[in-house]
C-alpha cells in the first residue's frame, strides 16, 4: 500500500479514530489502527476497534498501490500531530511502514492484520438530527452520570426515541438530569430506548462536525418498537457524522423510573439569572471543602448565598431573584449544585421547590408560551442544622 496524503488531514483522521483506541488493551493487537485502501477506491479508511466501541474515519488519497496494514494507533497518531508543514507519504513494506513528510521520516513496525477482529456493520440509520443540538444535550445530561462501575446501569445516557422527541436522561442517585430535544425519525412511530455508556457518548459528542448532522442508527430498533424493540438495552447503537462512523455496545440493562422523581408542584419558585448565579457560587464556594456546603436562603427579593462556619473560612453574597412562596433555605453540594446550573442554556435559571429536604429541580425559563422545560435537573438537597 502506498499513498500520498494532505498532512493536516490525514492527522485529524488519525487522531479522531484513535479515540477509540482503548487505555489497556486485552490484546496487544487492539492498540492497532487498521489503515485499508480498496482496490480502485481513493479512499483510505481508518479503523480502530475494541470489542466495545469502534471509530471508522475515512480520507480521499492520492492511491499509488491499494492495500491494507495494521499499525500501532497512539504512536502513529503522535507522529502525525507533529509532522512538518509538507505533503505526506505512506508506503507499507512487509513488516515496516514508512512515513515520510518534508525531510521528517519515521519507520513504524506492522502489527499482524490477520488477528484484527472485523469491525461491526453500522446499523440501519433510524433517525437524524443537528449535531451541536445533539452535542449540547449529551454535555448537559452527562454529568449527573454515575463514575461507578459497580453498578453499570447508572454509568449510562438513557435515550428515549419517541416520534419526533428525543430524551437524555442520566442519574447517580443523587441527582437527574432530562434534556428533550426534536430529531427527524426514519419510523414515525418509533418508540424504543438505548442505554448508551456515558463515557462513551460524552466522548462521540465532542467529536461531532459543527454545522452537520449526526444520523443515529440503533440495531434494536424496529417500527412499533417497545420493549420488545429496545430488548432490554441488547445491541448496539452507531453515530454517523460527516463521514465518520462510531459504534458501541449498549449497556445490557433497564434505566430506571425516573420520571415520578420530579415533584409534580413546588410550593415556591425562583428565577434567577443564571451567569450570575454562577459566578456567585463559584466565589462562595472558594471556602467550602468536599465536605462544607453551599446554603441559599431565598425570601421574596434576594438568594443569600453562603458557605463555612464556626472557625472555618466563610463568605456570603447576596443576588437579586424574581421569587414566590415561603422563604426556604437549602443546601447542596457546590459542585451538584454548579453542574445543574451550568447545564441550563437560557439566560435566567428557573429552581422549583417543595421542601427544604425534598429535591429541588433546576431548570431553563421555558420560550414563548411553552410550560415546558426542554432541560431538567434534579438535584437532592443536604441536611444541615
């Protein structure tokens, strides 16, 4: 195989199917990239895969001779990012492959291709949708997804694939986060879900193309779908963006209920704008540890924001609110707290509540005449003297 390359193109395809490259591969040859040009194609396909997830880039190349080689992924993607300013060649040689750029050439050793495990057929596309809309939810959901893999359902992305609405859903018990958004179905009365590996998605979403879109193709997806449609999270989902293709493997379990967890009223209702309720709790915040909370007090006209006691470190700081009910006075984890309010997209932050030790939902002032919140965050409060 030999072939000529634009450099900074061929370094962002290398870089973008390493990320699927594992950490600690269960077999050496994992850590391989597969590069493939097939016979009087001028396309070069870049390949990574783990038995979990799989990233398929693909780049137009000036062909020479077609072929396939298998290379290490992680040092073949750091010789690409600090190549001179030159055209690229690549020429595989039997056991070596020979990459030349400018006056720069490096001399990779193959690895065996025959053990390469085949890569997974991308599903049949069930549906389309903006890839910055589709980015902005994951990264609003994401961060309420548990880090513990003791229990994996709650390491996962619940997505609800219901007519034309898309639902994000994320917990680790001690909050939820909901993000609904419209998408363009291929089955109009597609209703199914996949558990998707947070890690996983967070990390295809930061990959996506600005100003495309990203087809979606879920293997358990059939018309009518349902539980029997969804097989209990069985399968495989795959994201198509701009050429590139990832797949992963659901996570094989139910998500849970969620959606009785949010209280149907509040007794008390806050809108506040949200940059400057986060910089204020960023600031207050300063003096509290892992273990100090964050406690807001709101009356009719302000939230009082504060943080420490006793010989502690303290501060305080007053904000201005739109606010009706009963005063109340809760507290919560600084980072729960910023990781809700960062999430809300609109200009104001809406916070419902019932009780100072029931959960409080924060979310985004609905648009227009909506009286519902396209982002939701749920969030339990602490108990504090």
């Amino acid at each position: 195989m030999i072939f000529g390359a634009d450099r900074d193109s061929f370094a962002e395809a290398v870089a973008w199917t390493a990320r699927a490259l594992p950490a600690r591969p269960a077999m050496p040859v994992l850590a391989g990239m597969r590069l493939e040009i097939a016979e009087g194609s001028s396309t070069l396909r870049l390949s990574s895969f783990d038995y979990e997830v799989s990233a398929r880039a693909e780049l137009d190349v000036d062909v020479e001779t077609s072929g396939a080689v298998l290379v290490s992924g992680r040092l073949l993607a750091e010789i690409a990012r600090n190549l001179p300013a030159a055209p690229l060649r690549l020429r595989a040689d039997g056991a070596r492959v020979l990459v030349t750029c400018g006056s720069a050439k490096f001399t990779l050793l193959t690895l065996p291709l025959e053990d390469y495990p085949t890569l997974p057929d991308m599903p049949r596309t069930t549906g389309s949708l903006s890839a910055e809309s589709f980015a902005a939810a994951v990264r609003q959901v994401s961060p309420a997804a548990s880090r513990d893999d003791t229990l994996p359902m709650l390491t996962g992305i619940n997505i609800a694939f219901r007519g034309d609405t898309l639902t994000l859903a994320a917990t680790d018990r001690y909050r939820i986060a909901v993000r609904e958004l419209w998408w363009k179905p291929e089955v109009p009365d597609l209703d199914t879900a996949a558990l998707v590996p947070a890690r996983t998605l967070h990390d295809i979403a930061r990959s996506l193309a600005p100003g495309s879109n990203v087809d979606i193709a879920l293997s358990s997806a059939a018309p009518g779908g349902g539980a029997a449609a969804a097989a209990h999270g069985e399968g495989m989902i795959g994201f198509d963006n701009s050429g590139r293709r990832t797949t992963t493997r659901l996570i094989d379990s139910d998500f849970i209920p969620y959606q009785n967890r949010f209280p149907a009223e509040s007794a008390a209702r806050a809108t506040v704008p949200t940059a400057p309720l986060i910089e204020a709790v960023k600031r207050v915040a300063l003096v509290a540890d892992r273990n100090t909370p964050l406690r807001l007090s709101f009356t009719e006209r302000e939230v009082v924001l504060e943080a420490g006691s006793g010989d502690d470190a303290q501060a305080a700081e007053a904000l201005e609110v739109q606010f009706s009910g009963d005063p109340m006075r809760v507290a919560f984890t600084p980072e729960y707290f910023l990781d809700g309010l960062g999430a809300v997209q609109t200009e104001s932050a809406r916070i419902d509540f019932t009780q100072p030790t029931k959960p409080v939902v924060v979310s985004d002032v609905p648009a227009g005449d909506s009286a519902t919140s396209e982002f939701r965050y749920l969030v339990m409060p602490l108990r504090v003297p």
